[in-house]
C-alpha cells in the first residue's frame, strides 16, 4: 500500500518537485556537516570547546526565533516564497567560507558567524516547510510521503558523508561547502515550480496568533506532549555526542577525513533500509509502537563509538555498524514521529506548532553542544560520548508511559 502510494506521489508534479528541492538540499547539507567541522579541527585548530561553540552557533537560533518564525510565518499567505528566499540567503552565506580563505583571513570567530547566520535562516525554511508539507500532501499520504522525504535525508547521508570526505582530501575543506551553496540553489529553483495551494495553511485574519500559543497547544496534547519531551531529551545528548565525535573520530581513533567520510556514507545505508520498511512496519505493529522503537534503535547502536578500540580495520567496523544500526533507528523515528506531529497538528497553525516544538527539540541542542565541549574539555572526550550515547536512550522513558505505544493508525486532526 505504501509503496502504490509513494508511486503515485511521484507521479505528482507539485510533490516530485517538492521532493527533489528537499533532495538536492539535503545532499549539500550532509556534506557541510562533515566539511565544516573538518575545516574548524584541521584548518583551523579547533579544540573540544571550540567544536562546541561552533555546534552551538547553528543551533542557537532554534532557541531564539523559533517561536516568533512560527508566529511570524503563521500569518504569511505563501510559506513557499519564505523558503526560496531562505536558500537563496544561505547560498549567500555559505559562499562567503571560501571566500575568506582564499583571502587567507579566514578565522573560527568568521565561522561562528556564518554558523549561526545559516542557522536562523533554517529555521524559517523549516517552520514554512511544515505547511508546505500538508499543502502538498494529502493527509491519508502523510506517511508515504515522509517515507520518501525521508528515504532521499537517508540517501544524502550515504552521498553526502562520503561526497564531503573525499571533497576536502581533494579540494580542501572550504571549498567543499561550494556544494553545499549550489544545493540550495537548486533547491530554491525546484520550489519555485511549484504553485500548491497554501490558503488553508494561513491562520484566519480575525484570530489573534499569540506566539505561546504553539507551547500551550503543544503542552495540551496527550500526543504531541510525549513525542516532543521524549525527542527533546534525546537530542540533547545526541548533540554532546555529535560536538565531539568528528574530533573523537580523527584524533583518537585516527580516521582520515576520507575514511570517516566513506563509514558515514556506508554506515548510513541503514537509513535507507529504514526509510524502505518504517512504511510495513507501521501497517504491522502500529505508527505509535514503530516510534517507541526508534526513540531507542537511534542512539543505543552510538554506543560503539567510545567502545572502539584495536587496531584499524576493527575500529572502522565498530563505527561502521554503530552509523548503520543508528540510521535504522533515526528514520524509524523521524517517519512515524513526524507523520504522528502532523496528524495531530490543525493544518493552520502547523507552522506555529513547528516554531514550539524547535524552540524545545532544538533549543536543548545548542545546550547539548555547549555541555560537549565543556565536559570534553573537563572529564575527557571518551567518558562524554559514554553518558550522550546512554543519556540518550532515556528519552524512549516519555512515550513509553504515554497514549503512544496504543496508537496504531494515525489520529484524527484535531479542529
């Protein structure tokens, strides 16, 4: 069923654009969340605390605009122009790394600014694409369509890993982020192809859109309550793990850009397995039990990454099964969580709701990121990434205890 569905998404110009643009974008974005940590560690010299300042500068937006880019969005009549607008910004923005090497100026302080400048023009690409979505999709397609939004994310992390790796070994690390600027070019060109219609996605002029108002429905629903508390744990020791692993990898274990590069790509094929079966999984044992399941196949599998040890061919398998367990779990997560979040969002204020849920889910991450570094600089790299990838797992505590793991079909929206 899912797959007749998916096919006849494609089938949809509006969609198959729609599709594409989050394609190509997410490839070049892969490939910068390796080059840009690269370039901080071996270009710049970039320590424990400074990978964590980095880390934190592109997600501290979440924390600041993401409840007023919701709210501001909400009342916005073409969330699709937002979005163009965004990626033709951050083409602007990522550009200029490369710029300022080849003026030999470049500085981790010009990083931070970069970082943080990208960071708050995603988050308004994000809380309009959530509107975007549903205006493309129709409801009963929402998990179809999030198994392939999904599956080409679990593609860029096989490309774009292994893609960026070999970029800086060939081109060195500013450089590589060009494709990343030519992604969102692309990415602004297929959007703006298509002419969805948006009106249901704006909120009725006669309402006033109070920027809490997404917390409070949030804190209200006996669904959306328990996923994003659940999420919110886990991602922030996910981001003290992601602060220190690109650092752990390459001067501890010893992994060459090229080599880490190529077991990311490799090790991410298990998020294209997930994406292909989260779609039967959610017909057999329910929407709500698959989420409870990636809440933990996530980030127990990262375990691995401070176990390593040995000699090389060893450690690159431990990594190696580490990222492809991991991809299973993430997508198995992101596809039934989103299509849950969508179901039990009205269509209206998506957009709100989504500035509420980053303002918590993302705003922790910058935290996490912050308290990487600080713990890495403190008790040690190794005995940090133990209590992310174990801290980590305690999130699945929140829907376990929830209306979650009953939930087999998805919800009726809510008025």
């Amino acid at each position: 069923m899912t797959a007749v569905a998916e096919r006849s998404l494609l089938r949809a110009p509006a969609f198959r654009r729609y599709w594409s643009a989050q394609s190509v974008s997410l490839i070049g974005e892969e490939i910068t969340l390796i080059a840009l940590p690269l370039l901080a560690v071996l270009t710049v010299g970039a320590g424990p605390a400074e990978m964590g300042y980095l880390t934190a500068a592109s997600l501290l937006p979440n924390l600041f605009f993401s409840l007023v880019a919701g709210a501001w969005v909400d009342r916005r009549p073409i969330k699709r122009h937002i979005m163009i607008g965004a990626d033709l910004a951050r083409a602007a923005l990522v550009l200029l790394v490369p710029l300022l090497a080849i003026t030999g100026v470049l500085e981790l302080r010009h990083l931070y600014v970069i970082a943080f400048a990208t960071g708050t023009l995603t988050v308004f690409f994000d809380v309009s694409n959530s509107s975007l979505f549903a205006s493309v999709v129709r409801r009963e397609d929402y998990i179809a369509a999030n198994s392939l939004v999904n599956g080409s994310r679990a593609m860029a992390f096989v490309a774009g890993p292994s893609l960026g790796g070999l970029l800086v070994q060939l081109v060195t690390a500013p450089f590589a982020l060009v494709a990343d600027a030519l992604s969102y070019l692309g990415s602004a060109l297929l959007l703006s192809r298509i002419t969805p219609d948006e009106s249901n996605a704006v909120a009725a002029g006669t309402e006033r859109t109070g920027i809490a108002t997404g917390l409070v429905f949030v804190a209200r629903s006996a669904i959306l309550r328990p996923l994003l508390l659940g999420v919110t744990v886990l991602n922030l020791f996910n981001y003290v793990f992601h602060a220190l692993f690109i650092l752990y990898a390459t001067t501890t274990l010893g992994l060459s850009p090229g080599q880490l590069g190529l077991l990311l790509g490799l090790g991410s094929v298990g998020g294209l397995l997930g994406a292909v079966v989260t779609g039967r999984l959610t017909r057999r044992f329910g929407v709500g039990p698959v989420a409870v399941a990636g809440y933990v196949l996530f980030p127990l599998p990262l375990v691995l990454i401070p176990l390593a040890s040995g000699g090389e061919p060893t450690i690159m398998a431990m990594v190696f099964v580490a990222e492809f367990l991991s991809g299973i779990g993430v997508m198995m997560l992101d596809i039934a969580v989103g299509s849950l979040q969508t179901a039990a969002t009205p269509h209206h204020r998506l957009s709100l709701v989504s500035g509420a849920r980053r303002t918590v889910n993302y705003g922790v991450r910058p935290v996490g990121a912050l308290l990487g570094g600080l713990l890495g600089e403190t008790i040690g790299v190794r005995p940090t990434l133990w209590i992310a990838t174990v801290g980590a797992v305690s999130g699945v505590l929140f829907v376990l205890f929830s209306p979650i793991p009953r939930i087999h079909d998805l919800p009726p929206q809510p008025d």
